[in-house]
C-alpha cells in the first residue's frame, strides 16, 4: 500500500484503500494468498456482483486483487 500511495492522487488511493479493507480482506481472510485459486477468484467476482458492486468498481477491485497476489506494486 506504501507504494501505491506514493504513485497515486489521493483519491485514488482512498479508492484502492476502501477495496482492500471493504472487499479483499474480509472475502479473503480465510485464504493464503499463494492458495488462491481462479474459481476463488471467479466466485470473488460472483460475490460483488450479487452484492451489487458496479462493473467498473469490479474490475478495480480485480485489478487491485491481482496486483497483491503477484506481489506487484
């Protein structure tokens, strides 16, 4: 996240921020990420979309998922 932010605006931090901490951690809590699977993954994408999360917003949070899975910045 320390990355992120110094690479970011402001607020699209807040927006990364607000996906890890309201959508990531809590689906995610139970997992390692060197475990996660593409069907977790697929039934992640499921989840969102029956809780009413945008299109767009899933892509981000997608997006954002595979960046910390890769251990990318």
């Amino acid at each position: 996240m320390n990355i992120k932010q110094k690479t970011l605006t402001n607020s699209s931090f807040q927006a990364y921020k607000t996906g890890v901490y309201s959508k990531i951690i809590p689906y995610f809590k139970r997992f390692q990420l060197k475990n996660v699977t593409v069907p977790d993954i697929q039934n992640f994408k499921k989840y969102l979309q029956e809780n009413k999360v945008s299109e767009r917003r899933i892509r981000n949070i997608l997006c954002l998922l595979n960046q910390i899975i890769k251990g990318g910045t």
